[in-house]
C-alpha cells in the first residue's frame, strides 16, 4: 500500500509541475499577444494545442492512476 501511495503521490506531482509549466508557456504566449497580429494568430493556435495537449496528458495520468489502482487491489 504505501508503494502504491508513493507512485501515485510522484504522479499527482507530476501533472502539477506539468499544469504550472503550461500556465507559465501560456503567460508567456498572452503577453506576445500585444506585439502584432501574426503573434496572435500563432498565440491563440498555440493556445489551443496547449490546452489540447493538457487534455490529453490528464487522460493519461487517470488512465495510468487507474491502472495502477486495479494492479495493486489485484481487480
């Protein structure tokens, strides 16, 4: 049990660092924002696979959680 806690604590922490890394990517891509409306354009694009790629890495982080809780309590 206390692996299991370990694992998923290390994973739990993971997807915060990786939450704080997109928020400060996309902080820096807003204030680009001001500059010219090609950097805009590129911002909002970019914005958008940002949040489609977070998407996609918390589905795997559950996915990934899940599997490890039916592999501990054998399910």
């Amino acid at each position: 049990m206390l692996n299991l806690m370990k694992q998923i604590r290390k994973k739990i922490n993971g997807f915060i660092f990786h939450l704080v890394l997109s928020g400060v990517i996309t902080l820096l891509l807003g204030i680009m924002i001001v500059w010219t409306d090609f950097l805009l354009r590129l911002v909002v694009g970019l914005f958008i696979i940002v949040i489609a790629y977070s998407f996609f890495y918390g589905a795997y982080k559950i996915w990934w959680l899940k599997k490890e809780v039916e592999k501990h309590f054998k399910l």
